[in-house]
C-alpha cells in the first residue's frame, strides 16, 4: 500500500490530510471514484476506472463531476495549508490519464470565506431524508447561486409552477426508465444497504426512509427504513439545476468544483441537500432538460435544498487506499 509523500512544500501529514479533505466529496452511490498521485512537485487527480458505474454513469460524467468536487476540497485544504493551489485541467502530456494537476503557486492567507467552506467539509452530508416545510430566505438562495458563479457554472433556481411541473415530470421520466433497467438497478443495489465494513457505498444509516406512491418527487430507494405515519417528504423543496457554460470532460470538472461550493456554502447556513441525478443519467431526458433550460446551458445535476435532521457520515476508504505506488501506472 503506497505511502503519502511530502509535496508542495508540505510535509507527508499535511499532504495526507488534504487528500483526507479531496475524498470527502460526494459521488454517486458514493462510490468515491478518485485516486491521486503524489510527487514533490505536484498532485495529480485521476479517475478511478475500477468505480466507474458503466450502467448508470455511461458516459462518465458523473464520474468527473465528483472528481471536480474532490479537487474544490483539496484545493481548500492547501490554501488552509498557505499553498496558492495552481491547478491545470486536462494537462495531456504533461500528466498522461490525470484530470488535474495541482502545483504551488506562491503562497497566501486563507479568508474568512474560504475558512468557512473549509470547516464545513466534514459536515456536509447527503441528506436524503424528508426535509423540513421551511424557506430559504432570499440571502442563502443568493449565496448559493453565487457559489456556483465564483466556480464559472449557473445554478438555476426553479421557480414558477410551471417549471416545476416540468422538472418533476423529467425526474419521474427518467426514473422509471431506470427502474426498467436491469444493469442500473445491480449497480444501486451493489452500493446499498448492509455491508459490513465497507468503506464506500449507502449504508442503511444514511439511506433515508423508503420512497412512497405519494411522493411529489421520485426517489431512488436505498432501503432506508419505513417512514413514520404522517411524515411525508415536503411537497414544495427548493429544487436547483447545475448547469455548466460547456459541454465536455472539461465543462464536468468545472461543473464538480462548483457543486461542491454550492454545497459547501449550503452547509454553513445549516442547509441540507440531495441529488435527484436520474435526468441527467439518462441521455435523452438531459437533452430535453438542456432544451427546456434553453439550450446554451448544460445540465449537470438536480439538486433537493432545505432544512432537515442530521444523517451519519457516510464511510470513506483510507488515503492511502487512493494513492497510486511508485510503480503503478495511472490509466491513460
């Protein structure tokens, strides 16, 4: 199992501790689908191909969306550290197989802001549990869309009933289509549920309660426990689309680091939220959602915002678990 090195500048401790903050980020199924390799002068960000959910995620877009939230996190952790974090996208050549690359860019001082978003890592957690019939004021649904501005991706706000009708119809569209497919449904049930041990995947803890006819928005069914009596999910969320400006590989990782501000900054105001992914897994129902959005924008998750009780962390392999060994190589 490969030992962390020291990098950047930083000793081993530090670095272990800024790829322990990149792997709490969010992932479908949480599948944590990221790997690093650590050299003196560098952090490299890959794709973990062995995660990839071929059925669900085809196209791997999901994939590089938690991977740009992934490197939002690390990327806070070094400027904790006093590392300007430089990072390239997409580097080719310069870093065969990796999505990023991080180097030292000089230095700075952490801001208020940013130490925020920092401390609220490791209490942001995907809540898939009903949500209070509370509003978020107009100053936190500024600050999100906001968050998503400062990471060059839109947060589109869904508003009118109309929209919202639409929207639902997508989700279900889509939904169904899944439940239909045989391959979708093995890669659910493969991250879900009791696993003794397991570092990755939804344990019952933090599955939510059950799906039921009723709902107003469909749900993916983690066998969570059976819902009191009486305790619906709300039937009037906040629901906000991510979109990013491109499509691409590049557009995804961008879209990544954004989501995970926009997460991160709902974690501060106490804010909970959930993803509702299944129209943008399936590729028909995005085009129609990227049509409805008006065409320039690209859909790259649904998300669920509000207030709700507290869930468990969900687990999270080792670090070292998620470096490459100096002689591995990574996949091109």
């Amino acid at each position: 199992m490969a030992e962390v090195a020291a990098a950047l500048g930083l000793g081993p401790e530090q670095i272990e501790d800024a790829l322990r903050a990149a792997s709490l980020a969010p992932s479908v199924h949480n599948t944590q689908p990221w790997r690093f390799r650590v050299q003196r002068d560098r952090i490299e960000l890959h794709a973990d191909p062995a995660r990839r959910l071929a059925a669900t995620d085809p196209e791997d877009r999901e994939l590089r969306l938690s991977c740009g939230a992934a490197l939002f996190n690390l990327r806070l952790a070094l400027q904790s550290m006093g590392v300007r974090p430089l990072v390239s996208m997409l580097p080719g050549h310069d870093a065969p197989g990796a999505l990023a690359v991080v180097r030292r860019g000089g230095t700075l001082k952490i801001d208020d802001e940013h130490r925020a978003l920092l401390a609220a890592i490791p209490h942001r957690r995907t809540n898939r549990r009903p949500f209070l019939d509370a509003d978020l004021d107009a100053r936190q649904r500024h600050a999100l869309v906001r968050a998503a501005e400062l990471e060059r991706s839109w947060l589109h706000v869904i508003t009118t009933p109309e929209e919202r009708a639409q929207l639902k119809r997508f989700v279900k569209q889509a939904h169904e289509i899944q439940l239909d497919d045989e391959a979708v449904q093995a890669e659910l049930a493969a991250f879900t549920g009791h696993r003794p041990d397991a570092a990755d995947g939804v344990p019952a803890g933090s599955a939510g309660v059950r799906p039921e006819m009723q709902d107003e928005w469909v749900f993916r069914d983690f066998q969570g426990p059976e819902r009191h009596p009486g305790k619906d999910y709300e039937s009037d969320p906040l629901v906000v689309v991510l979109c990013s400006f491109y499509d691409g590989p590049l557009g995804d990782l961008q879209a990544g680091q954004a989501l995970q501000r926009v997460l991160l900054t709902a974690t501060t105001f106490g804010l909970s939220a959930s993803f509702m992914s299944q129209p943008i897994e399936v590729k028909r129902v995005r085009e129609d959602l990227r049509r409805a959005l008006g065409g320039s924008l690209v859909p790259q998750t649904v998300l669920r915002v509000g207030f709700s009780t507290p869930v468990p962390a969900t687990p999270r392999r080792a670090v070292a678990e998620l470096l490459f060994d100096h002689d591995e190589h990574a996949p091109c």
